[in-house]
C-alpha cells in the first residue's frame, strides 16, 4: 500500500514539474511569437568551434560597419584572402545585412573560410550542403564539413552531423554515433540536439527506452523555447493525466 502511495505521489511530483515547465516555456514561446526556428538545421554554426573564432551571432554583430560603408573594405580583405573578412561576408549575404540576401553568393564566400579551415564557416557550409541554400543539396558534402567543424567542437556541425547519421544521409545510418553526437552539442547548449536527444530515448534509437531521460531533454529544450519540446512535453503531461 506504501509503495502505491509512493508511486502516485512521484507521479504527482513528476507531473507538477512537467505543469512548472510547460506553462514556463509556454509563456516564453508566446512572448518570442514564434521566433524560434524549429528547422533542423535552419541557420548552422550558432556556437564557437576554435577558441579563436567568434560565433556566428558575435560576427553578426561586427557587421554594422558595413552598413557605415565598409563593405567595400571588407570585400576587398576577403578577396585577399582573409578569412575573417570571408567569414562576415559569407554572414552578411546568408542574413541580408548590409547587402541584399543570396545564398550563393554566402555559399562562394564561406567555401573560401572553409577551405582555410575556419570552423564557423564549416558548419555554416554543411547546413548550406544539408538544405540545399545556394548549394545543390548534398549529403556527402554535408557529411565532410560538418565532420570538420565537429571535430573542433562546434556544436552546430555536431548537431549536423547526428542528422545525417540518424537518417543515413551520405553515411551509414548509426543510431548509436547519431546519439553522441546530439550528447555533445545538447551538452554546448544547442537547442534542436536537446529536443532530438528527448527523441533518441523516447523511440528507443541506439539507446534504450527511457521517458525520465527523454523529459529531462525535452525539458531543457523546452525552456530555451523550442516549440517541438514543448508539444512533447505537452503530450507528456496529457498521457500522464489520463492514466491517473
């Protein structure tokens, strides 16, 4: 009788904390108005790979000197072959800034940061391989930058690269490598790899079945606003209920 008592009350604890969750990420997804993309890998290489280059976001910012008039400047550096100025010229036309948006004219310019082994420009250009964005979509291409910016550490490519071994794009599907990899970057702070982790242990995929580990995951994603974690917990919550 204790232990049945001890049982529903975990499932009330459980519950309270999936309520707590819910209505906090719920509110924080409403407030964003959808601002959060929930694309696999819609806008790449958010994080740092070599502690030598800025995330995308903090080059980004750095691109308000070009709408002051010094894209010209920064065009010139990069076709000199700076990969910095290759970089925040590959951002600029990927994001608009500056310049009027066009993904192949980012695509040439971070092929040029890539093939100077810039991490950042890696990832971005396997996301680029991965959709198709100014690239004909290609999974083996995918497949070698990710691997590259992965192996620095990027938590972008390493999110990528679980993609593409999850579904056996360009590579043998691995159910177990695609769940290492979404370890590592979920670990960074990538928000998609959280919610995909929460998938791996829900399904069952190349590790065994556990809903405590998958909420924990779909949790995390949740509260930094990821609409996908928060239908899953959603349904969680629901389930949860009904077998009360």
């Amino acid at each position: 009788m204790g232990s049945v008592s001890a049982m529903h009350e975990k499932k009330n604890v459980t519950r309270n904390r999936l309520t707590a969750i819910l209505a906090i990420a719920l509110f924080a997804f409403v407030s964003t108005a959808g601002a959060q993309d929930v694309s696999k890998t819609d806008g790449a290489a958010s994080g740092s790979a070599a502690n030598t280059e800025a995330p995308k976001e903090a080059v980004a910012g750095q691109l308000d000197e070009m709408a002051a008039g010094r894209l010209a400047e920064v065009k010139l550096q990069a076709e000199k072959g700076d990969v910095s100025a290759q970089v925040r010229l590959g951002i600029a036309y990927a994001e608009g800034v500056a310049v009027k948006k066009d993904s192949k004219e980012a695509a040439h310019w971070l092929t040029k940061a890539a093939e100077q082994d810039n991490a950042l420009a890696q990832a971005m250009l396997a996301d680029k391989y991965f959709n198709g964005r100014g690239v004909r979509q290609n999974y083996a291409q995918a497949l070698k930058w990710a691997q590259k910016a992965a192996d620095k550490g990027n938590p972008e490519a390493q999110m990528i690269l679980a993609n593409l071994y999850k579904d056996g794009l360009g590579v043998r599907q691995n159910y177990a490598k695609a769940v290492e990899l979404y370890k590592k970057s979920a670990e960074s702070g990538e928000t998609f790899s959280m919610y995909s982790l929460g998938l791996m242990y829900e399904e069952g995929l190349g590790v065994e079945k556990n809903m405590e580990e998958a909420t924990m995951w779909y949790s995390r994603a949740a509260e930094r606003d990821n609409s996908l974690a928060l239908e899953k917990l959603a349904k969680i919550l629901s389930s949860t209920e009904s077998c009360e």
